[in-house]
C-alpha cells in the first residue's frame, strides 16, 4: 500500500526509455498555434493578457539590463505553470514532483545570475556576503554563513517546488483512497471526506499557480541583486 502511493512519482517508461521529456514538451501543445492575424481568437487574447501581467510583474524591479531576462523568465513561468496544473489530472504524471529536474532548471538559472553580478559588479556582488558595520571577530563566521546561503539557493528553490506538489499529491492520493475504502461501508463519512477532497483540489490548483510563481518570482530577486 505504503509502495503505491509513490509510484504515481516514478518516470513513466515505454520499452525501457524514459518519457519524462515528453511529459515536459505536452504542455506546449496546449498553447494557441501561430497565426498571420494579432489576436485570431478570445483564447489567444486571454493567452496574451496573461503574458503581459507576468512580465510587468516580474519586470517592475528590475532596470533595463534586467528586461534582456523577460523571455527566459515568462517562458519558465508559463511551462511550470502547465505542468504543475495538468498534474492535477487523474491518470497524469507531473514532471516537477522530480528533484532532478527542478534542479536542473534552478541551478543554471541561479548560476547565470551570479555569473552576471560578478561579471558586471564584482565589489557589490562580494560586499552581500560581509554586511557593512560587522565587527571585527565576527567577519570570518559571517562570511562562511552568508556564503552558505547563497550557496543554498538553487537547492532551497528545487526542494520547494518538489516538496510541495508531492505533498500535495499525496494528501490527495491518500484522501480519495479513503473515500472510496468507506463509500460501502459509511456513506456519510464518505460524502464528508469528499467534500474535504473537493477542497484540497481546489487548494492545490492555488498552489500549483503559486509555487511556480514563488519559482520564477526568486530567480528575479536574485536577478535583481546582481544587476
């Protein structure tokens, strides 16, 4: 039992090869297909409010060498943001409940961030990890913690987004099990945990959206810091 409630987070093979690639490219085909025309239809119109909302969002911070980033950052917005939602499905395998592929999109985006800050402003980039004022016999345990904690970032990013949707799944798994072990034996009981199901839905819907908003939104703080 305890077995097959993970099995729903293991790679789905065919022949031996793994279909996770195909799993992370799905979604794309959700999206309207090009057309001569600016707006050929409402789907294409609310595709392109969206984009412009998430853009400004996450723009408004940052200055103009910053905006060279909008491409990067609202595409991942947008892929995170359909697959975490079509996870939801019944019979579906969400690729972002895999830490390796969280990691994969977090540490080269976090390492290019730091790569610019030390490119363009090295002096500023190196005065985040020794505060100014810090006394004297603090500034080696300081600077070894702040490097910890820059160090930690990509990890921290990986680990939230798994953490979540796998708990979230989970909760799910284990509460629809539930619901139809008691549907013969206590009905009422049944109706009660699957209107608790039908709300943790709802929830994870929010959290799909909100986590990979918080994904996208961190990787342009740290953006910010560097540029």
């Amino acid at each position: 039992m305890n077995l097959s409630f993970f099995d729903q987070f293991m790679s789905p093979c065919l022949m031996g090869i793994p279909l996770i690639l195909l799993s992370v490219l799905f979604p794309t085909l959700l999206l309207p297909s090009l057309n001569n025309r600016w707006l050929p239809n409402r789907l294409a119109s609310l595709q392109l409010w969206l984009l412009l909302t998430i853009t400004k969002q996450l723009m408004t911070p940052l200055n103009t060498k910053g905006h060279k980033w909008a491409m990067i950052l609202t595409s991942l917005m947008m892929m995170l943001l359909t697959i975490n939602l079509l996870g939801l499905l019944p019979y579906t395998f969400t690729p972002t409940t895999q830490l390796s592929m969280n990691m994969a999109l977090a540490f080269p985006l976090w390492l290019a961030t730091l790569l610019m800050g030390l490119r363009h402003q090295p002096s500023t980039s190196l005065g985040h990890l020794l505060p100014e004022g810090t006394p004297t016999l603090l500034i080696p345990a300081l600077i070894l913690i702040e490097t910890t904690s820059l160090l930690i970032r990509p990890l921290a990013l990986g680990v939230r987004l798994t953490a979540n949707l796998t708990a979230g799944h989970l909760l799910i798994q284990l509460i629809s099990t539930a619901t139809l072990t008691l549907l013969p034996l206590l009905p009422a009981v049944s109706m009660l945990t699957a209107t608790v199901l039908l709300l943790l839905t709802i929830l994870e819907i929010a959290v799909a959206m909100i986590q990979a908003y918080v994904f996208v939104l961190l990787l342009s703080l740290y953006l910010q810091e560097n540029i």
